[in-house]
C-alpha cells in the first residue's frame, strides 16, 4: 500500500531531504459519495528519519494531513553516501518506510 520516494542531498553541512508518501490520509469525517457512508479514518500519526540511527525528524500527525503527503526538511550533519530511512505508522497499525543515499 504505501510507497515512499526518497531525496536527499547534502550541501554545506546540511542535508535537504524530501519525500512523498503515498496513503489515502482519510480524516473521518468524509461521506462516500455514493452510498452516504462515512468513510472511515485512515491516516498516518507518526513518522519518523532517521541518519545513522540518530532520529533527525520525529513528526506526529493527524487527519489533517493531504492525501500523498509531501515532506521537506534540513537537519545539520549528513554526506554523499550516507543513507536516510524513513518509516511510519498510520491509525490503524499499518506501518511503511523507505531508505535513501544522500546525494
């Protein structure tokens, strides 16, 4: 279900990373358009970066997030050649996470 694509580059002694994470980030509070049900929520709550196990981005989130969110961000340290993992977990116990090399 989930499919993380992963940038990240290194410049000056800090690293620029950017990813775009693909969930449905339902809030709860949608009606399916055909039947009138309440679509239920689905969204992630907790993601997490990690650079050589030391965690450079720890996001708590909610339904208030888009569908397919899009995440940028810098943190001090990182090289070329060193990876970055990012991993989630959604309400429901789902979970997803993706690596990259810094650039």
């Amino acid at each position: 279900m989930s499919n993380i694509r992963i940038r990240a580059e290194a410049n000056g002694g800090k690293t620029t990373v950017a990813a775009l994470i693909t969930h449905p980030m339902e809030t709860g509070l949608r009606q399916d358009a055909e039947s009138g049900d309440t679509i239920p929520a689905h969204f992630i709550k907790e993601l997490v970066c990690r650079w050589k196990d030391e965690i450079v981005l720890n996001a708590q989130w909610s339904g208030g997030v888009s569908q397919n969110p899009y995440l940028s961000f810098r943190f001090h340290g990182g090289e070329p050649g060193d990876a970055i993992e990012i991993a989630w977990t959604d309400n429901l116990g789902q979970t997803g996470a993706g690596t990259a090399t810094i650039r």
